[in-house]
C-alpha cells in the first residue's frame, strides 16, 4: 500500500515559504542597499554609511561562517577574498563598496540554495511516496495490513491497483506495471506469473498477489530511499568556475593587496585591491548556470537530480539512455501490416482493432488509432478477455479473433516479419482466428523531432 496523499494545497504553500526563506536575506540586503543611495542623495550620509555598514555586516556574519566550514573541511575557495573585502570596508570606512560586494554575495548565496532546492524536490517525492504499510495475506485465507517492517521474505502479500509494490518479489498472477520511478521505462510492463519484480513500481492494472523474497529494508526501494536521503542531506557538490582558480588567484590577490599597502602606506588601497578582485560575477556564474540548466531541463521534461550532475555532463563524451520516450515520443504507431498469403491487409487491421478497442494498452491504442485514420468501420467486441502479457481475445463479427503473442511455432510468412521486424526495430502484434494465423502488425516508437541526429529515424517501442 502506498502512502496517503499529501494535501495537495500544502505543497505549492511549502514551496512559497522555502522560496521566501532562500530569497529574504537577498530581499533585506537590496532594500537597505537601496535606502542607503536614498538617503545619500537627499544629503543624510551618515545616515546612509550606516545604513550600508548593517547591510555589510549582514552579508559577512554568514559568509565568514561559510568559509570557516569550508577551511575546516579543508576546502579553499575565493569567498575568503570576498570575506576579507567585506572586512576591509568595514575597516576604512568604505561602505558603499562593501554593501555592493555584500549584495553580490547574498545573490549567489540565494540562488545556491534556490538550485539546490529544485535539484532536491524530486528526490523528496521518492521519500514521500515510500510505502509503510503492505496487505499481507493470512493463513486462514483472509487480508491483515501491516506495516512494512513485519513483511518478511515467504510472504504472501496483495498488491492493489495503484498501490506502490512494497517489498522485492514474485508476481503470482500477471500484472501490468509502472516502473517508470525506478527504471525509467515510460511504457507499461506487462509481468508474468513467476517474474521478479522490484519494490517501488506501481500496479497499474488489477490486484495481484506478491511473495515476497526480500523484506522491506532489503528491498530496492529501501535502497533508493537511502541515497534519496543522503542526497537532501548534503549540499549539492557545486564546484564554482572561481574555485577552480582560487590556488592561484586567491595568493596572488592577497600579495597584490599586500604590495598597494607596502607601496603607498595606506591600508585603504589593499581594501581597495580586494574589493576589485572579488570575482563576483565568476562568483555567480554557477548558481546562474545551474538553475538556467535546471530550468530549461525541466520544461524538456529531464529531471536533474543536482548541480554537480549539470557540471559532469557538461565533461561527458559519450552519452547512453533509454530510447522510449527519450529520444523516440513515447507513442508507438502501427508501420506496416502483413498477411497470410491471400489475406486483406486493412481486414486484418480491422479485426486486431475493433478487439483491442476495449484494452488500455499503449500498443492497442495504436492498432485503434491506425485503423481510424484509414478509416475502417470497426466493429463491436464481445466476449473480449485480456491476458496481460499475452493478448486480447473477443469475438468481432461472429468470428473469434486473438491480438498479441500467439503460442506455437509462426508460419515461415511470419517468421520472416519477425526477423524483418527485429532489424528494423519494431515490435510486432500477430492475429488469428479459429482457423489460424491471419497476419502481423508491425509498430514503431518515432523518433522525436527535437532528438538530434538524422530525422525520420523510428526505432521499435519496446
């Protein structure tokens, strides 16, 4: 069993607050940054230096702190320049500069945390729709639920329509599921009695039973739940372009700074060099990147999970994925349909069509589909049976037809679409009636137009 709901209204609630938290400290720097040049130009400038110094020592209380995590963890960055110009205003008066070096901090800060935040928010659904509870079956033949820590491996459980399988284990009957939370498959798999399944998929279509062959903290759900937390509980690994100069740069700064001091004798122009350095936009330029790149992922619906993915991708050189709903739609289409020697092509499409009508299946979608664009009258299935993973049967016109995989050994018509079928990549449907085979109907997953690479590719939709 799956967990309960979330009240939908509270999570667009939550996101406002998290937003507001990560976006304050920016919003309180700009306004005391702004009502400093407002009271500077109406002539209160002491009042606005001091406007500008809180507004300095508010961005350097959390920066200082940031850095002296990172220097414990023996990491060096170019914040310490930032923190040391920070410093240095306060020191000489300049207020100004170290409220404008301030606001460019509290930026990059807020959008760290904001990137951060939506790199996370998909790996917090996996903890939220982790299963607690499970149906277990009792040995007088009745139904107990119980919570998923008392499952052990022998159990027999039921798994209702869309309940969250809970535990690694054995289909006892078929079953139709979504995997796409765990292996990324868009498709429905259909599973046969016997077959292994993994914790965390979805029953999509009837109540099945399960025996269980791992408990719940065995399981492969239970796995991904562990990495889920200790992936929110660490800050993204978001490597700065600066960063990766600061073993350089940050010496070199401080001995130019040094130099001014030494040369003129006034310790305003080392805060002077330091102020000038403070690589603010390099400082920007990853928080900006990211949450650019998280964006415009999310609208080409691909999930990143965080910065650091972004920034290993950008050094990949060969890339592997899944290909359905990926680079192909996701919608395969009927391509091509052949028949027993004599047979009518578009009758035999007729017929796979008018039973599948009735099927939720994404390949029966596309048989009814095909047929309609052609314009076949369909007609009306009776006494229509689905076996999943195996095909539908059902009467159309007084004649029993069977749509999917069909037991025994296929005619040598057939063999040679199969074989055609398996080099071109298609999945193929066969159809029979009482008498025999009638034919085959070969579909396709288009390849998407916004995929790359040579167009009007198609590759099969398994």
């Amino acid at each position: 069993m799956g967990t309960q709901p979330e009240c939908l209204p509270e999570r667009p609630v939550r996101r406002r607050r998290a937003f507001r938290r990560e976006f304050a400290p920016l919003t309180a720097l700009t306004g005391l940054v702004l009502a400093g040049a407002g009271l500077w130009l109406t002539g209160w400038r002491a009042a606005a230096d001091a406007v500008w110094a809180v507004a300095t020592v508010g961005a350097l209380i959390p920066a200082a702190w940031s850095v002296l995590r990172r220097l414990w963890r023996r990491q060096f960055g170019v914040d310490v320049i930032a923190v040391l110009a920070l410093v240095g205003a306060l020191a000489v008066g300049e207020y100004l500069a170290g409220a404008v070096v301030a606001l460019m901090a509290g930026t990059g800060r807020s959008l760290e945390a904001y990137a951060q935040r939506r790199a996370t928010r998909d790996l917090r659904a996996l903890l939220e729709r982790a299963p607690r509870s499970a149906r277990r079956r009792r040995p007088d033949g009745g139904i107990e639920v119980v919570p998923l820590d008392r499952v052990a491996a022998g159990d027999r459980l039921l798994v209702g329509p869309g309940d969250v399988v809970p535990v690694d284990g054995a289909v006892e009957e078929a079953a139709t599921l979504d995997e796409s939370a765990v292996t990324g498959e868009s498709r429905l798999v259909e599973r046969a009695a016997g077959e292994r399944v993994a914790s965390g998929v979805v029953n999509a279509g009837a109540a099945f039973g399960l025996r269980a062959t791992r408990n719940a903290a065995e399981s492969t759900y239970a796995g991904i739940v562990r990495l889920a937390e200790q992936a929110t509980a660490r800050k993204a690994p978001m490597v700065r372009l600066a960063d990766r100069y600061a073993a350089a740069f940050v010496p070199f700064t401080l001995v130019l700074a040094g130099l001014g001091w030494a040369l003129s004798g006034q310790f305003v122009r080392a805060v002077a060099v330091l102020v000038v350095a403070t690589p603010c936009p390099l400082l920007l330029a990853t928080p900006i990147a990211v949450v650019s790149g998280l964006s415009r992922a999310a609208r080409r619906g691909v999930l990143v999970r965080d910065g650091g993915s972004l920034e290993l991708l950008g050094r990949a050189r060969t890339l592997l994925m899944d290909k359905t709903g990926t680079l192909t739609a996701g919608r395969p289409r009927a391509a091509e349909t052949v028949v027993a020697p004599g047979g009518d092509r578009d009758e035999v499409l007729r017929l796979a069509a008018s039973v599948e009508q009735l099927s939720p299946h994404v390949l029966a979608a596309a048989l009814v589909g095909q047929a309609r664009e052609r314009g076949l009258a369909l007609g009306e299935p009776t006494d229509v049976t689905e076996e999943p993973g195996r095909g539908v049967t059902g009467r159309v016109d007084g004649r029993l037809v069977r749509v999917g995989q069909l037991a025994g050994e296929p005619p040598e018509w057939a063999r040679r679409a199969r074989d055609r079928a398996e080099l071109a990549g298609r999945s193929v449907v066969r159809v029979a009636d009482e008498r025999g085979p009638l034919g085959a109907v070969m579909l396709e997953d288009p390849v998407r137009p916004d995929a790359g690479g040579p167009s009007g590719g198609c590759a099969g939709p398994g």
